[in-house]
C-alpha cells in the first residue's frame, strides 16, 4: 500500500474520511479482512514517538481489503506540520494476530483560518 501525501486542515472532525484499501506490498493483491476484528490508525508527527490520536476504521469492503477513517478532532487538533500514520489491523478466526501495514501514510496538517 503506497499513497501521496494527504492535506489535512486544524480543527476539522470526522471530516475528511480517509479510505485505503490494504493489499500484500510482495503481491500487490488485496488483504481480505474478513476475519479482521479491529484496525486502527495510529497518528502522530513526523520525528515524534507521541501518538497524536488512535482512529478506529470502519471496513466498508472486507473481501476487498477496504477501510475508511474518520478523522477525528484529536488528531485535527495538532500543531501544524507534517505527520505520519501507521495501520494496524487484529484478525480472529482460524488465524489470529496483529500485521501492521509496512508502508505509512503520509499527512500535512495547515493551520484553519
């Protein structure tokens, strides 16, 4: 999963939504998420080890590895400049555990008006 870098405005909420779909980085195939019991999107500044918000994402497509995050006032609510996120996703079923997406997405935060 690779993307460009996302615009972001202080103090905006639940808005905008940010959809990514997840595939195998070897493959270039989806990540079913069938069995995907939570995925999250870990927010935080670019050099900083503070985490600025945790998103939880909704799966809008789970056979085709599709997911949307709210971006919430937490993460909104930072000091202008550039961030990064890390997704993570738990799976149950027949094979549990954690795989986090190796790739970060990448945001710049401008202050609103």
């Amino acid at each position: 999963m690779s993307c460009d870098l996302i615009y972001l405005v202080q103090g905006d909420s639940n808005r905008p939504q940010i959809q990514a779909t997840i595939t195998n980085e070897n493959t270039g195939e989806v990540v079913s998420l069938v069995d995907a019991t939570l995925i999250e999107l870990k927010f935080r500044m670019v050099g900083s080890t503070t985490l600025q918000a945790t998103i939880t994402g909704s799966i809008t497509d789970a056979a085709n590895g599709v997911v949307v995050f709210p971006m919430s006032s937490t993460a909104m609510s930072g000091t202008p400049g550039n961030y990064e996120g890390e997704i993570q996703i738990t799976f149950g079923g027949a094979s549990p555990g954690v795989q986090t997406v190796y790739d970060t997405l990448k945001f710049k935060l401008r202050e609103d008006f």
